[in-house]
C-alpha cells in the first residue's frame, strides 16, 4: 500500500501554501510538524480530496484522491471536527455509518466496537454536549475509523487537550499504525516524538526534512551547546544565534543554543533534540548558524 504525493502544488492569486510536493508514504505513522500557517492544512485537504490542487497529484494505490474507491479507503479527522452536541456517542456514530453506507447491523456492532478503541462505551448513551475535549477528540477518531480506513488523517488532533488526555491519544494512535497509513499533522513536537516512524517538517509550504527521528535530528547533531554566560555575551549570541532556552543562573544566563562552532568560553556541546531542530528551523535567527 503507498500513498504517493507527486508535485503537489496549492496556490491562490500570489501566495503559494503548497510548494511542489512530493512523497511516498507507506504502512506507519507519520508526523507532519511545522508552524501555523506552513501549509499543513491545506496539503491534508488536498490528500483527502476535499481541496482540488493548482497543480500534481494524490493517488492511493494507483487511484485518485477524487475517485470513489479512494474515498472508501479513507479516514479523516479535520482540524474543527464537527458534531451533534444533542445526539449520544453512539447515536453519533450510527448517524455517519449510516451515511458511509454501513448496513444497521454492521454500524451497531463497529460503533461498539470503537467506542470500547476510544475508551468511550462507559460514555456511549451520554449527550456529547456532557463530553470533554478529550472525549470529543476521541470520538472524532472513532467517526474516523468506522470504515476500518487504509489512510487515516489526523489534523492537530491534540490540540487543547490536557497532558493525561495527550498521552491516552498518542497511545492510540500508535496502535493504529501497524496496518494503515496514519498522518498526523501538530505544531506539537511532544506527539510526534514520541509515536512517528517518520517525520515531515514543513515550513512555507515546502517539506524541509523527511526521515526518522534519528535521521533529521541528524541535521544539527554537533551544533546544540549549553552554557552559562554574563549577560553581555548573552544578549550578543542572542543575537547571533538560534536560542531554544534560556533563564537566569546566579549573575549568569543559562542558554542552549545552535550554532556552527563553540559559541563562547565555557560552552558544552550536548545531544539534539527534535524540539531543538522544530526551534531552529522557525527561528528567525537560522541564517546566522
């Protein structure tokens, strides 16, 4: 199974969202990380064929994103994901598989089924008006599985959710990934770090990096140092270099930063992280490595 992403271009009048591209995604979870406004949403929109691209193309196993088989092979979970504050979980559920085409007695038995996945059978005659924003989270993943989906496309589906509820989330879409291909788009480097066999980063609407954690991390191994400096040598390599931390240690500055060589007496080089290279490539200091 491969989902491939050939050119893929969205433009409207001057401004470019999606740039030109280009990927082949397999069975696995896969974390698209980039800032507000990089062209994730958009580039998620035009995979589930919701947006129609300027230009390239989307296709699943040789068919289109606009084809019907396409569609049936599909799983979405949008950014502001809709819903029925009136209707139970379950009657939710049975509402969408009605109009996924699911028989009565095949949308009783699958909504039960992802409601026991999602954690939500104890809550599944409750008003989804009475639900959290991690009940709800959930929910919306179960809508999304209902037709046991190839590809399954999450758009910041952490978004608001507290620590407990992130982790019980991250879990399971984890477990989703050994059969499908699962897309998860975040500006949350913690989601992806912890579940993506392979990340995206995506900045202007261009995909910057594509590789395992190890791999891209790969790309500023050596450049992350720590040190404590006075505030003079502080403001200066603030100035010069990426800063990814910094607070105040006795009559010193605590900085960790990225920078091409040793930026000051005393520096310590340290591992890299992905929370390094996310910082390093939205700072507007990169130019200055």
């Amino acid at each position: 199974m491969e989902l491939i992403l050939d050119r893929l271009t969205k433009q409207y009048k001057n401004k470019i969202a999606v740039d030109r591209v280009s990927a082949v995604l397999r069975p696995g979870v896969y974390g698209l990380l980039g800032a507000n406004g990089a062209g994730k949403t958009t580039l998620l929109r035009m995979i589930c064929g919701i947006l129609k691209p300027t230009g390239g193309t989307v296709s699943l196993d040789g068919m289109d994103a606009g084809e019907e088989g396409y569609r049936a092979r599909l799983g979405y979970l949008p950014q502001d994901f809709g819903y029925y504050p009136e209707f139970t979980g379950m009657d939710f559920l049975l509402y969408l598989a009605a109009l996924k085409g699911l028989s009565k007695a095949q949308a009783r038995r699958r909504a039960a089924e992802l409601l026991r996945l999602v954690s939500l059978s104890e809550a599944a005659n409750k008003k989804i008006r009475a639900y959290s924003g991690g009940m709800k989270q959930r929910l919306g993943i179960a809508q999304a599985l209902l037709n046991d989906p190839k590809l399954l496309v999450l758009d910041e589906p952490t978004a608001g959710l507290d620590p407990k509820e992130r982790v019980r989330f991250r879990n399971l879409i984890a477990s989703l990934g050994a059969d499908r291909i699962v897309l998860l788009s975040t500006h949350i480097v913690s989601d992806v770090e912890h579940i993506a066999g392979r990340i995206l980063v995506m900045k202007d609407g261009q995909i910057l990096q594509n590789g395992s954690l190890e791999e891209i991390i790969g790309t500023i191994e050596g450049k992350v140092f720590e040190c404590v400096a006075e505030a003079e040598t502080a403001k200066r390599l603030m100035e010069t270099c990426p800063v990814i931390n910094l607070r105040r240690e006795g009559n010193g500055v605590f900085l960790r930063l990225i920078c091409g060589e040793t930026p000051c007496a005393g520096a310590v080089k340290v591992p890299a992280s992905l929370e390094d290279l996310y910082l390093y490539y939205f700072s507007e200091m990169r130019e200055h490595e």
